[in-house]
C-alpha cells in the first residue's frame, strides 16, 4: 500500500500520527505546510491524506480543493482544533472523506485512516453554498464530542432529500438543526417553514397543515394555502410532532407516501415537493405502543435520527456559551457585558440545566439584569445554582412551599431529615413535579449516577477497575460514565 499523507504544522502531531501509523504498519509521508503538498503531488500520490485546516502557508479546506481538483478519488482527512459547523460542513462539501476533531483519540484516528487508504469510491458531489451567518452562535461551534456528531451528520444529511427525525429534550436547540439541515443542503433557496403540532389547537391544525378552500367552513371567506404549499420546494419542519393528534397523523402519512393531499373542503389535489424534518423530546417508541403515536407513520419519519445532546452532556461548551449568552444580553440591553469569575464559571459548569441552552442563555440574561457589578460572582447566581453548595438553599428548593407567597417562607421552620435515602428522594421528586420541571428523571438520574461514582471512586482512591467491581459494573462502563457526566477531570 502507497504511505499516507500527513499535513500539519505542529510538529508534535505529526509525530504521534507518525509513530501511531508504523505501529498499525502504514507508511507515512510528513509535511509542514500546503504548497510542499502540491508540489510533491506533481510526481506522486499518497493512499491517504490527513490535513490540519488551519496552517502558515495554506488554509486547509483551500488544499482539500485543490487536489480534488487534480485527484477526485483521494481520500483526504480534515482535521482541526478549531472544530465548528462551517468548517465541518465545507469538508464535507469540499469532499472530504471525513473530518477529525483535536484532541482525538489516537486508536480511533488510525481506524479512520486505515480505513480511507482503502476507500476508492468518488467522492458525493459537492453540497451548496453555506447557510448565511445569521445562524445562532450555539449551532456552528462546539467543543464537545456529541456536537460534533451532530454537525459532521449535518454534513452528510444536508444534500438529502431523505426524512430527518431529530429527538432531544426541551431547549437543546432542535429547530436550530432542522434549519442548518435547510441552509446548508440544495433546497436552502427554497423556502424554510415551521409548524409546532402542540403549539396549534386541534380544530385549527388540519387547515394549518394542508390549508382550505373558500367557504369549507364558516369564517373561511378566501383561499388558503397550508404549510405543506408554502414549503414547496423546500423544508417543513413539524416540531412536537408526538402531540399531533391520531386523525391528522393519518393524513399526514398520506401526503409523506402520495406527495399530494387535499386542502379542507377541496376536490383537486394538490402535489407539493417538500423535504420533512420532524422533531420530538418524546419517547415515540412508547407513544406507540400506548397508541397515541401510528406506528406506520413512525417509521415513515424515522428514516434517519439525529439525538441532540442535552447541555449537561456537553458541559465543555458551558463557558463559551455562558459568555456568547451574557455579550448577546448586554448588546441587547445596550449595557456593558459582564463576566463571571473562575469560581462562579465552575459553579455553572456543574449545574444541570434541565432547561438546557434554553435555560443557561434566560440566566446569562437574568445575571446582565441582576447581578450588581460587572464581575459575576459565585454569590450573584440564580438560587438553583448556587444549592449545588448550599445545602440550606439546596433544602428551600426542594421544598414545595419555596418561593410560595404566604406558605412558609424565610421564617418557616426546617422539614425534619429524612429517615432514609428513599423519602429524600421522594420529596425531592414530588418537589420537582410540582415545579413543573422538565425533564425529572433525567436530572435525577445523572446525580444518582454522580454521587453513587464519586463515593466508590473515593472508597478506592481513584482506582476506576477496583471502584467498578465493587459497583458491579464493567471498566468500560464506568469510563464511559465519567466521561459523559463531566466528570474526567474530577
């Protein structure tokens, strides 16, 4: 086999790719910068090619085009630690076999390389321009792993016409990837229309959906045309798509097989082109299983899933967010931006976010309201922040009554400790529910699992393979747990 390729500035990656290479028995070729690349392309071709994007000498996605130009069939790897949704989406468009984030895994790197040496397919043609920058910033850069899933699928999806469905809790952003999905694939000149299905009342939905003719029903003086028409040629992105009622889920697999329907009250049909991205933060598995969900219309939608990840597990995104949110706060309030401290920061870092992005920007807005100075302390946070320290606070939130105008309050007297783990937890939970949180177990669950890792961690001193036996779980387990919960570093 021809070596494969590596291109990049920092010396110490190129080694380690370099020595992880000849260990898997590849041959390797190393260069500095792109036009030495160019020019060594002149008289010879590698069986692979790893490329960093930003380098003295030559951008790479500028070389990824470059020698697509000249060697169609080369698989080339992009790979970054500035890693974002533009530039990822450009690989991919570009052609680029796949794309690696810094730091990476070295045993997943070279199975990646192994595998593109062995690739000779072409390439998919190039996808179109960018979606312009009026993205939110939360949706084009991340440093989380889980994100970074999200966008190279973007980049895979976005040329499609197949069916997206995208699942995630409240506030992950879900809509947010139905229009990168729109604006970075061949139908982003075509229009982009929105419809909650739980948003709508039931009476008015069908008309929303598929429109109506004039005098179908009392009121409707004029034609109109639904969602499904106005998103011709384009996308129709149906969120809380598990609350659509059982009638129009029927109508609605209809127009997904026959790509035609019927406006209410009309006789001629009416055929539309339209690519569907439905969202839900329900479980449809089990909506249908309880027959609330058609389970022909789930598997009409479930083509292709994209899980966004909620905000706690992707904390690593927390500071960069935390300080977009409090400058786009400022901006808006025409204020100075604040800044939080290294204290307050961890504090963020830690907290859950059952509301997830949604939740952290209307804090970073309620912090640019309230807190009194420039710099945010750790004693400037919301409450349900600062109760991760606060077992006083911690109890006040908990409590039923907390926050309840002439039930309790400041003066009240503490609830008596509970006898055993279990009544905590049941306060605690009926607390929650009562707050209408969402989300419940799903909190509940990650500071179970942290508490319950942490204490066996402790109990052997740091020792994961000895605190996982005694867990009764596998080594690989609790490594994938610590890492999902934030908890590496720790």
């Amino acid at each position: 086999m021809k070596p494969v390729w590596i291109v990049d500035d920092d010396q110490a990656i190129r080694w380690v790719l370099e020595k992880a290479l000849a260990r898997a028995g590849i041959a390797t070729r190393t260069f500095s910068q792109a036009p030495e690349v160019l020019q060594a392309l002149q008289s010879d071709t590698p069986a692979a090619l790893v490329s960093d994007i930003r380098m003295p000498g030559g951008n790479g996605l500028e070389l990824l085009r470059q020698i697509k130009e000249r060697h169609p069939h080369l698989p080339v790897i992009v790979m970054t630690a500035f890693a974002d949704l533009d530039s990822t989406v450009s690989a991919f468009q570009g052609g680029a076999f796949d794309y690696l984030a810094k730091p990476f895994d070295i045993n997943e790197a070279v199975a990646l390389i192994q595998r593109a040496a062995r690739d000779t397919e072409p390439p998919e043609p190039p996808a179109a321009e960018p979606v312009p920058a009026a993205e939110r910033w939360m949706m084009t850069q991340s440093a989380s792993t889980s994100m970074q899933e999200v966008f190279r699928a973007i980049g895979r999806l976005a040329q499609s016409k197949v069916t997206v469905l995208i699942t995630g809790e409240s506030g992950t952003g879900k809509e947010l990837v139905a229009r990168a999905l729109h604006g970075h694939g061949a139908r982003a000149n075509g229009p982009f229309v929105a419809l909650n299905a739980a948003a709508i009342p039931r009476d008015l939905l069908e008309a929303e959906l598929f429109g109506h003719e004039r005098g179908a029903f009392t009121g409707a003086s004029n034609l109109r045309r639904g969602r499904f028409e106005e998103a011709h040629g384009g996308t129709l992105f149906l969120d809380e798509i598990g609350d659509m009622p059982l009638e129009l889920q029927t109508r609605l697999l209809r127009v997904l097989a026959e790509g035609s329907f019927y406006r209410v009250g009309g006789a001629q049909p009416v055929r539309v082109d339209v690519r569907i991205v439905a969202a839900t933060h329900q479980p449809l598995e089990q909506r249908v299983q309880q027959g609330l969900f058609r389970e022909d219309l789930f598997h009409r939608l479930n083509v292709i899933r994209l899980r966004l990840p909620p905000l706690r597990e992707r904390r690593e995104d927390i500071p960069a967010l935390a300080n977009h949110f409090l400058a786009a706060s400022a901006r808006a309030l025409g204020v100075p931006a604040k800044r939080l401290t290294p204290e307050a920061l961890s504090t963020f870092v830690r907290f859950d976010f059952p509301g997830n992005v949604r939740q952290l920007e209307n804090f970073c807005h309620w912090l640019t309201v309230m807190a009194p100075g420039q710099t945010i302390d750790r004693s400037d946070l919301p409450p349900e922040i600062r109760a991760l320290d606060d077992p006083a606070l911690a109890a006040q939130a908990a409590s039923p009554a907390a926050g309840e105008s002439g039930q309790g309050g400041a003066g009240a007297a503490p609830a008596s400790a509970p006898a055993d783990w279990s009544e905590a937890l049941l306060r605690d939970a009926q607390a929650r529910l009562a707050r209408g949180e969402p989300a419940v177990m799903a909190t509940l669950t990650r500071q179970f699992e942290r508490i319950l890792l942490q204490t066996a961690l402790d109990a052997c001193r740091g020792r994961r393979v000895e605190a996982a036996t005694r867990l009764g779980i596998g080594r690989n387990t609790i490594t994938r747990k610590l890492r999902e919960l934030g908890m590496e570093e720790e």
